[in-house]
C-alpha cells in the first residue's frame, strides 16, 4: 500500500474500493490487530462470553459462555462496530461506547426508551481506536478462519503454555 498519499485521497479511494476489498487492504479500518486481540482478550472482557477462540466456546475461565460463534458471523466491518458499540438490547451482549444511549448514536434510542427488561446491558468501555482495533482483529485472525488450533491459542494469549491451549492439537 503506498504510505505517501494524504489521507483524504486514501479515504475517498477505499471507499471507492470498499465492496470489492476487505478492509485491512483498503485501509478502511485504521485498526491495529494485534491491539485489538488485546482488546478482546483483557480490556473489553470478551472473552467471559464468547471464548478466547470467540467460537463461544473454547473458553478457559468460562464454565457457561453465552455469546455465539463469531468465527461464523456473518457481519461487515460497520454492523461489528456498531454491535460492539451499541451492544443488542434486550440481550445479554452489552454495550461498550459509554455515551451509548446517552444520545442518540445507538439505533436511534437513548435510555429512557427501554423498559427495564430489555435495557441494554453496560459492558466494559473503551474508545474509538480500541474499537477500530476490536474489529480489525475480529475480520484479521477471527472470522472465516474456521476450528481454532493450538497454535492461534497460544498466539491468542502469547504463551505456548497456556493451560487452556492444553487440549488443543
Ligand atoms: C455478557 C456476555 C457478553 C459479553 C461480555 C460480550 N458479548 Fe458479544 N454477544 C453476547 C450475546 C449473548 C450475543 C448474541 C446477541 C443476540 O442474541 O443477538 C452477542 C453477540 C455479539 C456479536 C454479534 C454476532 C452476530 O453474528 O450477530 C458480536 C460481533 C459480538 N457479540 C462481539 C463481542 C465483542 C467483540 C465483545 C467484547 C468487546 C463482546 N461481544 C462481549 C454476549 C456477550
């Protein structure tokens, strides 16, 4: 990718680009992976319901994961931000922008449109280049990347040792 265009003209060529490329060629997403994949794994505590793996299952510390397989999902680049921002309401997958709901950016919605049952749940929070991060770490190491080996394990938590990769091949 050239490093020397002004940003504008990249912008408006990725977007141009956008339907065709994904969006770690594009630039798109200004995200860095390997922030992200600590975003996922300590700082947005996705991995409490998703997994380490994200496959809503080959969770280490959880006995009970209740988020799905996101190896599967079928969402581009804008629905993962605006479902990590926004979070589903009415369903136990918060929220992590902390003026979500505040105004208006969620869906159109603020607090005092929901009733107390399908209040969106507050998760960790964090800022818009963590979340770019989040979500270029999501369509870089986990989407459409299929069964999680013992090897993305031990990348995932930057230790060949890790107890929860021991039953991996
Ligand atoms: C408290 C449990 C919980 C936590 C923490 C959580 N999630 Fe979720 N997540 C869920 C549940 C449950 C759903 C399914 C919601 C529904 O029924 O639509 C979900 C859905 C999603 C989806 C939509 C998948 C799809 O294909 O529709 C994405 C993306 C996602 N979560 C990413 C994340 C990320 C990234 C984090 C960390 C910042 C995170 N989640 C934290 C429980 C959680």
């Amino acid at each position: 990718m050239p490093m020397t265009r002004a940003p504008a003209v990249s912008l408006a060529l990725s977007l141009l680009a956008a339907p065709m490329a994904p969006a770690q060629e594009t630039g798109a997403a200004p995200g860095d992976p390997e922030r992200g994949k600590i975003v996922y794994r300590t700082l947005g505590n996705c991995v409490s319901c998703h997994g380490w793996a994200a496959d809503g299952k080959a969770g280490v510390d959880l006995r009970a994961p209740t988020g799905p397989d996101l190896r599967e999902t079928a969402l581009d680049e804008a629905s993962l931000t605006e479902v990590i921002r926004c979070g589903r309401p009415g369903t136990a997958m918060p929220y992590h922008d902390r003026a979500a709901y505040r105004d208006d950016r969620c869906y159109g919605l603020v607090m005092a449109d929901f009733d107390d049952a399908g209040k969106p749940v507050r998760g960790k929070t964090f800022g818009e280049a963590d979340l770019a991060s989040l979500v270029a770490y999501l369509q870089a190491r986990v989407i459409g990347q299929g069964k999680p080996t013992r090897e993305d394990c031990a990348e995932f938590f930057d230790n060949p040792a890790a107890k929860a990769c021991s039953n991996l091949k």
